[in-house]
C-alpha cells in the first residue's frame, strides 16, 4: 500500500469561509426573526381575543348606561315639571291669602268696632258701670 493521501472535498479560501459562516450566521438569523414573529403573532391574537372579550362585556354595559341616563333625563324632566306645578301652587295660593286678607280684613275690623261699640252702647243703656281700660 502506497502512502494515503487525504481525502480533502474541497479546498476553502479565507473568503469563502467567511462566506460560509456569514450564510449560517444569516440563517440562524432569519430563524430566531421567525420565532420572534412567531411569539409576537402568538401575543398579538391573546390580545385580540382580550380586547374582543372586554368588547363584549362592554357593549351592554354601554347600552345599559344609555339607558340609565335616558331614564334619568326623563325622571329629571318629570321632577322639573312638578317642581314648576308646586311654584304655580305656591304662588295662587300665596296670591289668594292676600286677596282673603284684603277682603276680609277690613270688614272684621269693622264688624268687631261695631260690636264692641253696640256692647258699650247696650251696657250705658242698662246703666251699667263702664269698664275701665
């Protein structure tokens, strides 16, 4: 057997060495982007379906609130219309005291005038001693 030589595939240069781990450095590169996107998308769709879920409860909520302040608007206005009916009450009855005290006040003066003077009357005329004051 003659001398053994080696085996050599090919033979490589500096450059295309560098070309060769540049290629794999590249690869691995691309994969960890990949994997990267792949966790990104991962937490893009809990996201999503979070965001679908609050939306769901949030809607009612919304429609619930609406409502609560549609009912309340209108309890409001109620309020507003009979606080109004008690100050037009209060005023016709504010108004028509004073039309009865007008009305009245002089000719109860003057009904008590004429009974005390028609008492006095009665009691000089019955030769009673007048009172004194």
């Amino acid at each position: 057997m003659g001398p053994t030589v080696p085996f050599v595939l090919a033979e490589l240069s500096a450059a295309d060495l560098a070309l060769v781990v540049v290629t794999v450095c590249s690869v691995l590169a691309v994969i960890a982007v990949l994997v990267a996107l792949q966790q990104v998308l991962t937490t893009v769709r809990q996201v999503r379906a979070t965001l679908d879920e609050v939306n769901a409860r949030a809607v009612p909520l919304i429609d619930e609130l609406a409502q609560s302040l549609a009912d309340a608007n209108e309890e409001l206005a109620r309020v507003d219309r009979l606080v109004g009916s008690a100050e037009s009450i209060s005023a016709t009855v504010d108004a028509t005291s004073k039309l009865a005290y007008r009305a009245l006040s002089a000719p109860v003066i003057k009904t008590v005038a004429v009974t005390s003077g028609a008492s006095r009357a009665a009691r000089r005329l019955r030769g009673e001693p007048q009172r004194k004051r």
